[in-house]
C-alpha cells in the first residue's frame, strides 16, 4: 500500500515535470517568435497548448507511479502545478488579483490534471 507521504512526493515530482516541461517548451516557442514569422497573436493559444501538455505529462507520469486514484493524484499535480504558476506570476506583476481568467486556467489545469491521471493509472 502506498504511503500517503510517498504519494505527495510523487505529486509534488510530477507539479515539477510539468515545471520543467512548460519552461523548456516556453524557450523553444519564444526561440521560434524570435526567429521566424510566427504572429505574436498566437501567443495565449500556445501557451494555453503548452501548460495542458505539460499538466497531461506530469500527471500522466505520477499516477503511473502511483497507480491508484488516477483523477485525484491527477487533479492534485494540475491543482499543485496551477497554484504555483499563480503565486510565481503574481510575485512577478506584484498583483495577487483572482480574475476571470484565472479561474478558468484553474479549472483547466485540474480537469487536465485529471484526465491525466486516468490515462497515467490505466496504461501499462
């Protein structure tokens, strides 16, 4: 059975993949706006596309490591990866406001979360 402490390590490893995971996507995107014709309003739609992948992996990589309860731990490293991105950006505008926004990305990040948790839990 596993422990509930070695659970929260798995997670908190998978809220670190997904980390690691946007940031290198978010240099090879910026790399690729420096350097070529893409139009800087495809910003919001790739960044959207970068943070569920990255959320999909992590979560997907953590509950096959865990393998129980793929929609919670799931909705636990969106959740973690989310509530993260949050405070680092609202330390770098200074601006800790909830908006509408927000909110969805919230949202978005814990049902992709959870959605990678099942395909994580049910793969082989």
């Amino acid at each position: 059975m596993e422990s509930s402490s070695n659970s929260i390590i798995k997670i908190l490893k998978g809220s670190a993949i997904s980390m690691i995971t946007t940031l290198i996507l978010l240099i090879i995107f910026s790399v690729l706006l420096t350097f070529t014709n893409i139009n800087e309003r495809t910003m919001p739609t790739v960044i959207i596309m970068i943070t569920a992948l990255s959320i999909l992996l992590g979560s997907q990589i953590t509950t096959l490591k865990i393998k129980k309860k793929g929609i919670i731990n799931g909705m636990a490293v969106g959740g973690t990866y989310m509530i993260t991105l949050y405070f680092i950006s609202s330390i770098v505008s200074k601006n800790f406001s909830l908006n509408k926004y927000s909110i969805i990305m919230m949202a978005t990040g814990l049902l992709i979360g959870g959605l990678g948790g099942i395909i994580g839990v049910n793969r082989k």
